[in-house]
C-alpha cells in the first residue's frame, strides 16, 4: 500500500483514569475551524494527545471530486449535504473510530476520504494510506483479521455520492475487499448495490456472517426535509455468498453478543445532516437481530421517548447478565437488558439542549460523547467535548472528572486499548 507521511505533534495532557480497571482509552476531537484533528490516549498516569495536520491532505480526493462533478455536469460548489467546500473537509477529514492493526499501531476512521489513516502512538508517526482502488471512496470503520492481518473494508465511487446529491435514493454500487497489510493489491470479496457513506463494515466472531450498514444522512427530497432517505444494511454468508438486506433511519453501527456469535445488535440513529448541522429526525432504536443461514431474523426492538441520536451503543458482560448501553442525546445513557431489551435504567450526564419532539427535525447544539465500559462491566468511560467522566454503574454516580483544554470538539467513538502497565 503506498502511503503519505503526516505531520504529527505530541504533547501530554493533564488527564488520566487513575486506578479505575481501564487500561487506555482512545479518544477523537477535531481542532474546530481547521483541518487537523487530536487523538488522545489517556492512560492511568499520565495521557498525551497526538495532533495530526491534514490541511493540504484534501487533494488526494479533490480532484476526483473534480472529475465527477464535470461528468454530472455540475457546479464546482456543489458538495455533499449543502456543505460549503471548507465545511465538508473538515468533516471529510474528520476522525471517527479506531481499529487495532498492530502493536501500537491503529487505523483511525475518517468520515468521508478514499485513503486510511494510520497512527503509530509509539513513534508518533501517522501516514494516509492508499489501498488501490481506484481512489474510490472508503468506509469508515473497518475490521481487522488479527489471525490473518487481513484489513477488510468497502469502497464506492464519488460519482455516486455526488449524484445523490439530486436523488438520495438512487442505487450505488459498492465493493467489498480484503488486503493483507504487507500487500499492495485487494481482493474483492463481492460487488452489488448498496448505499454511499459506508459507516461500517464487521465480521461476526465466527467468520461466518459479514455486515456492512450505510450512514444515511439524507433527507427525503418529496418530504419537506422532515423524513429521512433509508440507510441500508447488508448481510452477508461468506460460504454461500447468500445476502440479506435491512433498512433503517441513519443505520450505523453493528455490535455483538459476548456470549452469542449468532447474536447481533444494530443501530437506527434516525439523524440526518442539514449543512453543517445534525437534525435529529425522530428517536433512535436498538434491533437484536440473529444471524441463520436462511437470513436475519429480528428478535427484539429497543426505543424510548427519550432515545434520540444513539451515536454510541456497547454491549457487555456485567456479573450475570449482558447490558446494552446507548449514548443517548443530549446526556441519557440508557441501560438495557439484553435478554429482554428492556430497559434497565437511565443515567444523566450534563447537557446544554433539549429536544421538542413536536418541532422535528431538532438541529443539535451540543457534540455527540463516547462510552466504553470497564472489563468488569462496573464503570463507563465517557468522553465529551472538555471532558472525560467515569460512572460507577453501581452507585450511578459520577466517581472521575476531568478537563480535557483546548478549542476541540468529540467527534465519533472511544476505544479501550492495552496498556500493559497503565501507562503510556
């Protein structure tokens, strides 16, 4: 894979998790107004924060922007969702998940460019990686064969995104591949049509079933703006090659059952961008769907009056039951019972908005915030834009808070890496 160095600048950070039972904590914020984002690794000790400077880095994609845009006959204006051209860099470029590909080694997902980014956190290096295919656009969050070191990941063409443009239902066609991290060249693993903004692509445990869901963020052009276009999910038996797909309002993410390789949940957001703006467009919901030979079969729905813009859910072992926590907006963190899909208690974080469901779409006023729980399933880990806070989910009560300076914004997800001492 050819790959383009990065500048990064490394500085520590007055924040760390203490003696709570977490071992690193993975965090995304953007430097707003600019093209550059943070990550910060919060250890037990001590944390730093690795800032990565894309201005610049927008060329790679630029022209086939460009390209596209004469084909469509379009104006040089003309971006995604109604953003101006320095809005959607800066959300193109923006990081969302991490991956472990290595030893200290991670893919950090971007929202919207046809290159991977890579951090090394031990030697503060990072790189945009080119996986050749024809500079098509990629998905955000990937998986990874830690056995294998096969990256696996889906692409499709700016054409296609650009054309949504007048029609958000028009058909795309995507690909599946996979790359060995030490070749240059993919394999497709299938091609159909599905949807643009892949938002991520994961394999069950088994290795059986893969699934990869569209980030829908378009509103309906015959509805006022008032509804959202359908994201699309899709499944997929890698022996039989059968596939299955679902629809749902902004479907993002997929988790699965520690105990249950059968077992999945999704997510269906229900928000939608409106220029730079979120619009939540109605509450949010949790589909525990199991995996068959003959298809997916939907066993239970979660929603709640309250459950709007789930950008996170997680699920975990705690003592002898599994819980599904969801990063509700503004600041509800909802427990569920996954055996039930009940709920099984909410917990308030501090917010600055509230949402009149009569009066949607409801344009957010506050960022999104991240949650991981601890390996005993006791504490969550929460990020927000300033600040990092850990709950005790036995007393519900917040027992860490700290401050995390600097003019930046919480951008997508949290990840729990290994530290083998706590520190970095």
């Amino acid at each position: 894979m050819k790959s383009t160095p990065v500048t990064v600048t490394k500085k520590a950070v007055r924040c760390s998790s203490g003696d709570f039972p977490f071992g690193g904590i993975l965090s995304p914020y953007v430097h707003k107004g600019a093209v550059a984002h943070s990550t910060f690794l919060i250890g037990r000790n001590n944390s730093l924060s690795f800032c990565a400077e894309l201005k610049g880095m927008e060329h790679h994609c630029s022209s086939v922007f460009d390209n596209a845009k004469n084909e469509l006959s379009l104006s040089p204006d003309d971006f995604p969702y109604g953003f101006t051209e320095s809005q959607w860099w800066e959300y193109a470029l923006s990081p969302h998940s991490y991956i472990e590909i290595g030893e200290n080694f991670y893919q950090v997902g971007l929202n919207y460019f046809n290159r991977f980014l890579h951090l090394d956190v031990k030697n503060s290096e990072a790189y945009l990686v080119d996986p050749g295919v024809d500079d098509e656009f990629l998905s955000t969050t990937n998986w990874f064969d830690a056995q294998t070191k096969e990256l696996w990941f889906a692409s499709w063409n700016a054409y296609e995104t650009l054309r949504r443009n007048s029609n958000p239902l028009d058909k795309v066609t995507v690909n599946i591949w996979k790359l060995p991290l030490n070749e240059s060249i993919p394999t497709k693993i299938w091609q159909g049509d599905l949807g643009d903004s892949l938002h991520q692509l994961s394999l069950s445990p088994d290795k059986k079933f893969l699934i990869l869901a569209e980030l829908g963020l378009r509103p309906e052009k015959s509805s006022s703006g008032r509804k959202l276009a359908p994201s699309k999910v899709l499944i997929l038996d890698l022996k039989t090659m059968q596939e299955w797909r679902m629809e749902l309002p902004a479907a993002a993410h997929v988790e699965f059952d520690p105990n249950d390789t059968s077992v999945c949940y999704f997510s269906a957001h229900n928000l939608g961008l409106i220029g730079p703006k979120v619009g939540i467009f109605g509450q949010g919901s949790i589909q525990k769907v199991r995996l068959t030979s003959s298809g997916p079969q939907i066993m239970a729905t979660f929603t709640h009056p309250l459950s709007f813009r789930i950008t996170t859910h997680i699920v975990f072992n705690q003592k002898n039951k599994t819980l599904i926590a969801l990063s509700g907006y503004p600041g509800h963190i909802f427990l569920i019972d996954s055996s039930t899909m009940q709920l099984d208690k909410i917990i308030e974080i501090p917010f600055d908005d509230a949402v009149d469901a009569s009066q949607l779409p409801h344009l957010c006023r506050q960022d999104s915030y991240g949650i991981t729980a601890s390996h005993d399933g006791r504490y969550l880990f929460v990020c927000v834009t300033g600040a990092a806070r850990i709950i005790d989910l036995e007393t519900n009560k917040f027992v860490m808070e700290k401050t995390i300076e600097g003019d930046t914004g919480f951008t997508g997800h949290v990840a729990q890496i290994k530290l083998e001492t706590g520190n970095i």
